[in-house]
C-alpha cells in the first residue's frame, strides 16, 4: 500500500492520539516558544519544530499508521486575532515537514506510514471568499510540506462546506503546480445530522470514516469496526493508548497486522480467506472481484 488513498480503502489504519497533550508534557517558555499565546500550541512547529517532531515519534513508535499535522488553529482567519495570520503558510508547512521528517526517522517495519494535514472549520464569520482563500494557504502548505493528503473536518449543512472545499482543492493545484506532490482530499464523515451530498463528495476523494479509539473500550471499538466499516481509529490520548489500540487492531486482523475493510469481508467470513501475504491484489472496491492468490 504505497498511498494514503489505497491504504484507506482497503485496511482500518491507526492514527495518532492527542497531539497537544503529548506536546503539552514537554515544558514551554510562553514567551520565547509561543509567541506570548498559551494556547496556540499550533505555533510550536516553528519554534520548536524538535519537540513537535518528537512528539509524531513518540505515537509511530507505539504504532500509529498516521500522524495528523499540529494545524487545527493555523489558518489565516484563526491566527488573524493573534497578529500572525502572515504566518499561515510556514506554519503549516512545517507542522506537515515535522510529521515526516518523524515518520522518516522511525523503521517502519516493512510498511509505509502516512502524514494527513488537518483543516478544521473553527467557526469563523469571514466571507466565502476569505474562507477559500484561507483554506488554500494551509492546503498548499500542508501538501508542500509534504502531507500524504489533507482532511477537511466541516460539518454540511452550515454553509461553509463548497468555500472550504474550493480553498483546498486551490491549494492542492497550487501546491502541485509548485511541487509535483498532488494529495487526496477527504472530508471528514459526520457522525449525525445532515449528510453531505453526492455533488460535494464527487468533488473529492471521498469521506474518511472517522472512529474514536478508546483503550479502555476495546469491545465497542471492536463492534464499530464490524459495524460502521471505518478506515480510520482514533489512537487514544497518549501513545500508551496507542499502544494497546495497535496490540488490539493486530489481534483483529486476520493476517496479524490491520483489518480488512468490511467490502472485502462480504465476499466471505474473514478467516476463510487465504492469508493477506497470499493475495495477489486486494479485491477492486467497486466490482468486488475475487481474491487471486499466488
């Protein structure tokens, strides 16, 4: 699986945990490392690009498949009350440069691991048009800085979800046109309400099904990924958590490592399959071909 998109559909990948609890276990200097704001830990990725780096290698050594950029408040729009909003696209950059450069410093065993880059709709009462053009500063940082794709985590219904998608789509082009490094956007799926549409989700490479991991409730965790088929589990609040989550997620899978998606189960129960290490290819998604083995 050499792309975050393939890897997506065909396994349930772990991610990291809490990366701003783990970044808030290391001291700070408020003044020196966070610009005199407590609480952009955000702004850690250019003033202490080490600790954040650390911080990605501390979930990849307890197992995470993939690490999220330290990016949820490095938009333009949320740093413009703190007089940093020119400061969007480096931010980025290197919040998606600290998640590699720790991805590429720990063994990946034989697998490859991924970097998603995170934009997280804070709400903001900002026009269309500064909304699509926030968005594309931290995608074109992200994906330069070298994310595997961006996730956009927007709920439907509120009136900002085609600006935000524009932005990013915006922000790839630029950053491909720049970089060659073209990345899959995912909305993020949501948990009630409103669906998003067919025409927006046509727009881009789809949802990623979120699911909470919780290591003090492997049972549930167990029952969502039967259930509610999610390609993506959450890796708890510390990589001590991620670490049981990985030991859990290997005792789930028929092969020892992930589970399959729930599209590949349908074809027949899970252990009556020939070994994952057999498979030619993984069944196509949409015809649901028959498994070839060597």
């Amino acid at each position: 699986m050499r792309t975050l998109r393939a890897a997506l559909s065909q396994r349930v990948l772990l991610t990291d945990g809490s990366l701003h609890r783990e970044l808030e276990t290391r001291s700070l200097d408020i003044e020196r490392d966070l610009a005199g704001h407590r609480d952009l830990l955000e702004y850690l990725s250019l003033t202490r690009f080490d600790r954040v780096v650390d911080a990605h290698r501390a979930f990849l050594d307890a197992g995470a498949d993939v690490v999220r950029t330290n990016s949820l408040r490095a938009s333009p729009l949320t740093l413009k009350p703190f007089g940093l909003a020119e400061d969007a696209f480096i931010l980025n950059y290197k919040s998606a440069e600290a998640a590699a450069e720790a991805i590429d410093s720990v063994a990946g065993n034989g697998r490859r691991r991924f970097v998603l880059g995170v934009i997280r709709d804070d709400g903001w009462d900002a026009a269309p048009g500064d909304i699509e053009a926030a968005v594309a500063v931290q995608t074109e940082g992200l994906v330069a800085g070298g994310a595997d794709g961006v996730i956009l985590d927007v709920l439907p219904g509120i009136g900002r979800i085609q600006a935000i998608l524009n932005g990013a789509l915006r922000g790839r082009a630029a950053a491909a046109d720049g970089y060659g490094a073209p990345a899959p956007i995912y909305l993020q799926a949501p948990s009630g309400g409103r669906a998003i549409g067919p025409d927006t989700l046509a727009r881009c490479e789809g949802l990623l099904q979120y699911q909470p991991g919780h290591s003090d409730r492997l049972d549930a965790l167990s029952n969502a990924i039967a259930d509610k088929n999610p390609n993506l589990v959450g890796g708890g609040a510390s990589p001590a958590d991620t670490e049981i989550l990985d030991t859990h997620l290997r005792h789930l899978a028929e092969d020892g490592f992930r589970p399959a998606r729930a599209w590949i189960a349908e074809n027949g129960a899970i252990d009556e399959l020939a070994p994952v290490s057999a498979w030619r290819r993984f069944p196509d998604q949409t015809s649901k071909s028959t498994l070839e083995t060597v």
